[in-house]
C-alpha cells in the first residue's frame, strides 16, 4: 500500500514513497497495490515531497513504477513483497499463492506487523517485520 494509514487515500509524506523512490532509483521495478489509492495520487506525492517526476527523471516512474489493482498480479514474479500500510486485507491475502507467483527466493518486509510471520516462513518466505528479531528456520 501507497497510504500513510489504512482506511485512507492520503498518501501525504507517506513512508512508502521513500522506499519507492529508493528502490526505483536503483533500478528496481516496483509494483504496487493500495485499495483506495490512484496513480495519480501517487505520483503528486513522487512530484512534491520527492522531487521525482517525469521532468525531473524522464521515463523513469513509466518504466519502473507499475500500479495494479489486484495484489496477486503485483506480486508475480516478484522478489520481495513489502508491507508499508497496515490495510486490514493484507492480514487474510493467501499467502501461500503469493510465494507460489514469486521469484525464489522470496522476501517479505513486513513494515506493519500485520502478517502471520510464523506461517509466511513456514510457506518459504524470508520474514523480516520491523521491531522484531529475525528468527531463521
């Protein structure tokens, strides 16, 4: 998710625009899903806190920035999956669906701690949930 806060469209100075732009910046092809936030609003957010825009860095939100609607889609073939908004839907995503779409091997950042740690690495997946000890298995 792209908001600041679940519940809300508001993605002013929003957390997960920093790491957007960071991993954009180095290339890396990022796909997000928020249930209630638009492109557009998200790229206003790139433009006025971030300074990053189609003027500023043409082409590059066009070919590294891909907003999807469906949360299954934005994980295929992805390398990490990163939790940055605590929507009550990321709680009761399958997934097990979610690793099986991925590349391998897979990560999950989880920002909010709202995902079942224990059961993604169970599944395969590599947990790492902020304020919490990595625990490997």
């Amino acid at each position: 998710g792209m908001a600041f806060k679940k519940d809300t469209g508001d993605v002013r100075e929003t957390a997960a625009a920093f790491v957007a732009r960071d991993l954009i910046e180095e290339q890396a092809y990022v796909h997000v899903y928020d249930p209630k936030v638009s492109r557009e609003s998200m790229l206003q957010e790139f433009k006025y806190t971030l300074n990053l825009s189609d003027e500023t860095k043409p082409g590059i939100l066009d070919k590294y920035f891909i907003t999807e609607t469906d949360p299954y889609v934005a994980a295929k073939d992805a390398h990490a999956i990163a939790v940055v908004t605590e929507w009550d839907e990321f709680k009761t995503l399958d997934y097990q669906k979610l690793y099986d779409s991925m590349s391998k091997p897979a990560f999950l950042f989880d920002g909010r701690n709202v995902v079942d740690a224990d059961k993604c690495r169970q599944i395969g997946f590599q947990v790492y949930s902020i304020g919490k000890p990595v625990t490997m298995t």
